[in-house]
C-alpha cells in the first residue's frame, strides 16, 4: 500500500504544543484515510485521531478534542497532528498508520482496520 513515517515527537512541558508529521510515500497516499494512535508504557494501543483521504471529515478521540487538530495535504504525502494544551496523560509513543481500505468516507477507531504502521514517535509532556 503506502510505506508512512512519523515524527515530530519531543519532549515539553504541560500546556505546551507540538506538531507531529506522517509522510507517505508512493502515489496512493491520497486513496487513504490516515489515522494517529498512542501507545502509552503498560498499555495498549489507543486512537488519537484520523482524517478521511480527502482531508473533508476528521474525528478525534474525547480526550484531546479542542486540544488536538488534524490536517492533510495530499500534494506532499502529509498529515499533521497538532498538540495543543498537552497534558503529563498525553505521554505516549505516537504511530500513525493507512486505512486497510480505499476511498472510505468513515473513520473507523480500530487498530484492526489499519495496516502500514509508521515506527512511532516519542511524545514526552513533563515538567
């Protein structure tokens, strides 16, 4: 499908931002809805937030909603996550990975419905 990499992670203080990038490479990147999921030490995988293949829909998990944005731009193969208001419970190591499918109009939570993981990024909010 699409081979993804992730960055931007970093270590800041409460209350500060951060911008997180997922580059895709390959001319299929458009076709897919992009999601970004945190894995927190002793913990399972959970979802942050997606954006469809077009960038018109997006959907973000209650916790960082109003903190979190997420945008794409499909002419240079990239999502961004940006962080805002970031909380000590933000801590995690971020992935973002494709839909399994093409062209979809919904978003779906479940790490099963994605594939392509990216290799993860360090997110650290402490002070």
């Amino acid at each position: 499908q699409v081979q993804l990499t992730d960055a931007g992670g970093g270590l800041v203080q409460p209350g500060g931002s951060l911008t997180l990038s997922c580059v895709g490479s390959g001319r299929t990147f458009s076709r897919y809805t992009i999601g970004w999921f945190r894995q927190a030490r002793g913990k399972g995988r959970e979802f942050v937030a997606a954006v469809t293949w077009s960038g018109h829909n997006t959907y973000f998990t209650d916790s960082v909603k109003g903190r979190f944005t997420i945008s794409r731009g499909n002419a240079i193969n990239t999502v961004f996550l940006q962080m805002s208001s970031l909380k000590p419970e933000d801590t995690a190591v971020y992935f973002c990975a494709a839909d399994r499918g093409v062209y979809r109009g919904t978003i779906s939570v479940s790490v099963h419905d994605y594939e392509d993981w990216g290799q993860g990024t360090q997110v650290t909010v402490s002070s």
